[in-house]
C-alpha cells in the first residue's frame, strides 16, 4: 500500500472516531460534520499513528472541539438575541 493509501485510511479511521467522541455533545445549532473535519487533521498531525499516543490526542481535540463548539453556539445565541433585541437603526431596544 502507498503512502497516501496509509495516510488517508489513517485521516478516515481519525473521522470515525471523532465522529463517535463528539455525538450527542454538541449543541444541536452545530454541524457535527464540520467539526470532524476541521479536527481530524489535527489529530493526524499530533498524534502517533497508533496506540495510546493517538487514542490520547483523539480525546483530547475532541473534548476541545466540543468545548469550543459550545462557546461559539452561546456567543451566536447572544449575538442573535441582541439583534432581536436592538433592530437595525435603532439605538434603544424594542418597546423602550
């Protein structure tokens, strides 16, 4: 097998995993897809290829993701409650 061969198997091994550590951990607001794919690459380059090393690094960026994940779903929940809150030219909020 090439390398590439390797490689790719190893970055879809990493998704399947990820896929598993972060389901039901994310706010529903999130797409669990992209959050796969913007963490298995960094598990693929900080991790060992196998064994302990990679299952640590795995847990590690998927409780991050999940973390991260969770703070930029309340920053949008705010953000979106402030633009209910103050519409477009208005400097008071609604009913004030």
């Amino acid at each position: 097998m090439k390398k590439a061969d390797n490689e790719l198997a190893h970055y879809d091994r990493t998704c399947q995993r990820l896929r598993l550590a972060v389901a039901d951990r994310l706010p529903p607001t999130v797409d669990p897809e992209q959050v796969v794919t913007a963490y298995a690459y960094w598990v693929c380059t900080n991790g060992s290829k196998q064994g302990a090393d990679w299952e640590e690094t795995l847990r590690e960026y998927a409780d991050i993701a999940c973390r991260r994940a969770a703070d930029e779903s309340e920053v949008e929940r705010r953000e979106v409650a402030l633009l209910r809150r103050y519409p477009s030219g208005r400097r008071t909020p609604v009913g004030a």
